[in-house]
C-alpha cells in the first residue's frame, strides 16, 4: 500500500496500483505521476485513472540550466509541473502552476490549486508532502532572469544555476530545505486533460 501525506494532515491513501502510462522523466516513475494526478485533481484516494497527460517541456540536463532556455521551452504553456532531484540526495523537489510562466517580472496570481510538494526519499511515496497556495496574490514570480519562482518570498526558486528556498511565504512548510542547493537534475511537465 502506498501512503502520501498534506501537510493539513490529511492522509491520502493509494490502495490500487496506478494504470500503466508512459512518462519521459530520468527522475520519475508513473507512481509519482499517481501521486501528482490526485494532488492536482484535489482527491483522496486514487481511483485507478490519470485524467492527465503529462508532456516533457523541458530537462536541465538535456536543454542546459540557462533561465533564458526554460523560458523558450515553457512560456505559454498552460499548467505546469516542476521536479527537482536534490544533488546527493535522494530527495525531489518541486511545484505545480496552473498559470502561464512568462518573462513579464510580475508575481502572478491564481487560486489555492496550486502547490508545491516534497518527497523526503523519491523511492518512500510514504515520505510526500504537499502544501496549497494560501497567498494567491503570489503564487509565482515570472522573471527572464530567473527560471522557475513559487511564492513571493521564494518559496522555491532558480536563479543562476542554483535552487533556493529562503522562506515559506505563499506556500505551507512541505520539507524543502531553507537554503541554497545544488540539483542533480529538474524537469518540467506541461498538464494537460486527457
């Protein structure tokens, strides 16, 4: 059985093996995509069904980890979902955004959908946490300088080469590591209604 958690400590609970479903990732398997459905879709439980299609935008170590590249690849893309794999470590990272990304310099507002989550062990879906925006005013910063920014006071952000979360701002404590970290690699998945 695989057991997942929200950081409002209700428990999900996955009883059924999700459907077969082909994900382009080096950092994922199709249980974390069970998982990200039922985070995005706001369920329970999982019922079998991915109503989702999750189509590869962008990879750091195919594409290179300039922000002007993730722009390229991403902007005006719809819903998104980032993931990040922490370097040396076992630990994945991430965010997900129902609003366009863009180069505009603007925080961007949206609605309590989106998240950003933390599995402590990739391989422990026991380990997964994920916390709604309770700032929707902020709920992502959009910048060409940087890549991919949730929260106002970064919650979760690249810049230069390097992850960092300074503060929980926009978004509930999930475990990502106040600091500045280094990545072995981070992937980004335009979500799409199947």
């Amino acid at each position: 059985m695989v057991q997942f958690h929200i950081t409002q400590s209700q428990q999900l609970i996955n009883d059924k093996r999700p459907p077969r479903c082909y994900i382009d990732s080096v950092i994922i398997n199709q249980n974390h995509i069970a998982v990200f459905a039922n985070w995005i879709y706001k369920r329970d439980k999982f019922h079998g069904y991915i109503p989702y299609k999750f189509n590869l935008l962008y990879r750091a170590s195919r594409d290179g980890d300039a922000a002007a590249v993730f722009h390229e690849k991403c902007d005006n893309k719809g819903a998104t979902l980032v993931i990040v794999k922490i370097a040396n470590s076992n630990q994945l990272v991430g965010g997900y955004s129902r609003i366009n990304w863009d180069s505009s310099g603007e925080n961007k507002s949206t609605d309590e959908n989106n998240f950003v989550f933390s599995f402590a062990n990739k391989d422990d879906y026991q380990s997964a946490r994920v916390g709604y925006c309770n700032d929707i005013c902020n709920s992502i910063y959009c910048c060409s300088l940087n890549g991919p920014v949730f929260g106002l006071g970064s919650d979760l952000g690249y810049y230069n080469g390097v992850w960092y979360c300074d503060k929980n701002f926009s978004y509930p404590n999930v475990g990502i590591p106040l600091c500045v970290f280094n990545m072995d690699d981070y992937e980004v998945f335009q979500v799409v209604n199947k």
